[in-house]
C-alpha cells in the first residue's frame, strides 16, 4: 500500500450537468530495478452532490498474452492501452483481456457554487 497525500484543487465552469467530468487515473510503480512500470488504469464519475466523498475506485491492466506476461517479468514494461478512450468507455473494453490491480482510494470535497443561476437542479 502506498499513501499519496496531496490536495489538488480543480475549477470546472458549467452550466449543465451533461459531460460531467470523471478523474481518469494512471497508476505507476517503481520495480525493484528502479523501472517505472504502468500497475492500473482506473476511472470514476465525480460526484455531482456537494460534500465530502470517501471513493473507492477499480484498478486494472490490460494482460498480455503469455510471451508479454514472461517479457515483463525479465524486461518489465508490458501492455499499454493506445487510446485512454477505452478506460471509460465500456464498448470496446469488454473485448480486453484484463486483471485486477487493486483499488485507489479517494476522499473528494465538492462545492456547487451558482448551479440555481442557470437552473441546474443536482442535488
């Protein structure tokens, strides 16, 4: 398990809830040779309601055949997905070869500020 405490602060401007973001995230480790590898990909909807939000978010990589997964034990590396649509878009991920990695956990604070404005109703 690994802790990575650091506030990030982000501004969104909108004035509907459709295309609300998701955090999309890649998760990297160092192997005991000093190589940065790709450990997970993983993605979530940010929460649309005002407050603190404790989140739970699914890792997973893409497997490899046999020959990569032997590759990336001696070599490290391993697959990568070519286009970051296929992490958060369902239709052709299914079609992946995929193993857990683990979870990240989040605790996010969201503040709504003049959604009644453009009369956006979330919450």
């Amino acid at each position: 398990m690994a802790f990575w405490s650091h506030p990030i602060d982000m501004h969104f401007a909108t004035k509907g809830l459709q295309g609300w973001p998701k955090l999309h995230l890649q998760v990297w480790h160092q192997d005991m040779f000093g190589r940065n590898e790709l450990y997970g990909y993983s993605f979530l909807h940010i929460p649309s309601t005002p407050g603190t939000h404790s989140l739970l978010s699914p890792t997973w990589r893409p497997l490899g055949s046999w020959q990569e997964q032997i590759s990336q034990m001696f070599v490290g590396g391993g697959p990568q997905l070519k286009s970051s649509s296929l992490i958060y878009g369902g239709s052709d991920r299914y079609r992946l070869q995929t193993v857990a990695m683990g979870q990240v956990h989040l605790q996010l604070t969201i503040i709504l500020r003049n959604f009644d404005r453009y009369g956006v109703e979330c919450c």
